[in-house]
C-alpha cells in the first residue's frame, strides 16, 4: 500500500537500480576501460567506488526504514509551552495545536502527513523516493544519504569521463566500442540526476544552517510578510546561531556531523528557541 514507510514502491525500486545501474558502469566499465582492473589504481578507484556505492545503499535503507518520529499517546504540551506565543509560527489565537484527523494535541514542529496519514514529529516533507516522511528522527540520516549520493555521482562522472576521454590500449580491451556508449549513455542519464541532489544538498544545508525544516521555511515566508505588513520583523524562533543550528541536527560531537550515525539532539518533542535563555545553560 502507497503512504506505508518502508514497503517498496516504485520509486524505491527506481533508485535502487539506479544506483546499481551507475555502480555497474563505474566499476565494471568505466574503470577497466581508464585503468584496468589489473593495475593498483583500477584496484583502488573499484574499491573506493564500492565502499561509497555500500554507504549509499546503507544509509538509504535506514532513510526508508527508521520511523520519522511519533506523537507519544496521550502526549499533553507543557503549559509553560502553551502560554509562550513564540514557539510555533501556525498557532491561530494562542490555542494549542490539535491534530483532528490523530485527535491528539501536536508538539511544536510536528506536522500532519497526509500521506502517512499520522502525525510525524518536526515533518520535513514527504519523500516518495523513501517513502517515508523526513522527519525528527531520520533527518539526519537523510541528509548523510544525499551527501554520500552526491559524493557517488561526481565520483562517477570522473571515471566515466576519464574512461571516454583515455583508455587502455585496444589490444588489452575487448568489445571496446560498445562499452564506450554505454559509459557515455550512462554519463548522459546521471548528468542531471547528480545535479538535482548537487541542488537538494546546497538546499538543506541552507535549511540547516538557519534551523528550519522545508515546512517552517514555507511558513516563515508567509510569517515575513504579514510582520513586514504590522511593520514587525520576524525572526525563526529555532534559529540559534549557526554553530548551535549545526549542533541541533547533526548532534553534539563535531566529528560525527557526516557519519551515518543518527545522534539526534533532544526527543523530538520540544526543541530549544533563541527566546530561551542562557543558552549555553540549557539541556540538550
Ligand atoms: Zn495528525
Ligand atoms: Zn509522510
């Protein structure tokens, strides 16, 4: 059934032979026709290629798999939560957010997913090339996935290039030609693929650097012009300084920021706010 994370749907299997299809060429094709698999450097760029290829289809597997984050039953928000008008850009009259469709209250940042028919914790978007929702818990992990995705495809734009552009000589080759457009027909398709994730990447490291989630940047948009509209500037609430923004989504420790670890700050529930002072002093 379509909107059930985890199962596989067609854009699943898409991407999965999709990068099957580009690890083939790089490494079956490209490679023995620059380097030869028999040399050091054909060894190393086919084993380089296969790690990045294996970390690829690792952390899209938890981005498919890992729930995006639940409302807990009978979760109730602070009242301290309630009675601050900061925290949440959609709140109408200082009500608390309420979800009909779940009939629970929602935490600040989480959203209805239509498609998941459920409420998920600080909701990205929905992505049907996971389908799943992009949320609190497998953010991260989404975004290690299209960084490493996009590492993969210019890494083999380079050998399929090198592999047109210098070759072996032709005694050492077998069915030269015909390998030459399959490299070159693969380049063709895998040109504008690595451009469109080149962009989502350069997308969400701009979210992140601002702590806003795809949702809340489409919000602040409209939340901009009505204060420049009351004469007011408006400023994200999450927006903590760049530094602590990074901290909040990729985690505390500097080193693990582009591991395929999920080190996710906090519980997804309440979230810290630039209103909420000292900062240096609060949990995380
Ligand atoms: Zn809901
Ligand atoms: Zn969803």
């Amino acid at each position: 059934m379509a909107g059930r994370p985890g199962y596989l749907t067609l854009p699943i299997f898409s991407a999965l032979a999709a990068i099957g299809y580009v690890y083939y060429t790089a490494v079956f094709l490209a490679v023995p026709r620059w380097l030869g698999l028999a040399t050091a450097a054909g060894v190393a760029n086919a084993a380089a290629f296969t790690a990045l290829a294996a970390a690829c289809l690792a952390t899209y597997a938890v981005a498919v798999r890992r729930d995006p984050g639940r409302v807990p039953p009978g979760f109730v928000p602070d009242v301290e939560d309630a009675e601050s008008t900061v925290h949440e850009i959609k709140r109408k009259g200082g009500d608390l957010r309420y979800c009909q469709k779940c009939c629970h209250y929602k935490p600040p940042r989480a959203h209805h997913c239509r498609v998941c028919k459920r409420c998920v914790l600080k909701m990205d978007h929905h992505c049907i090339w996971i389908n799943n929702c992009v949320g609190h818990e497998n953010y991260k992990i989404f975004l290690v996935f299209v960084l490493y995705a996009v590492v993969a495809s210019f890494y083999a734009l380079i050998l399929i290039i090198g592999s047109v552009l210098h070759s072996v000589p032709k005694d050492e080759q077998s069915g030269s030609d015909s390998s030459r457009s399959s490299i070159i027909i693969c380049g063709v398709i895998l040109s504008p693929l690595a451009l469109a994730l080149a962009v989502l990447l350069g997308w969400h490291i701009y979210l992140i650097l601002q702590n806003k989630t795809t949702i809340e940047y489409h919000e602040g948009v409209r939340a901009m012009w009505l204060a420049e509209k009351g004469g007011d500037l408006y400023h994200h609430p999450y927006d903590l300084g760049v530094y602590e923004n990074l901290i909040s989504v990729l985690g505390s420790n500097i080193f693990c920021w582009l591991c395929p670890v999920s080190n996710t700050v906090g519980n997804g529930l309440r979230y810290r706010t630039s209103y909420d002072i000292p900062i240096s002093t609060q949990p995380l």
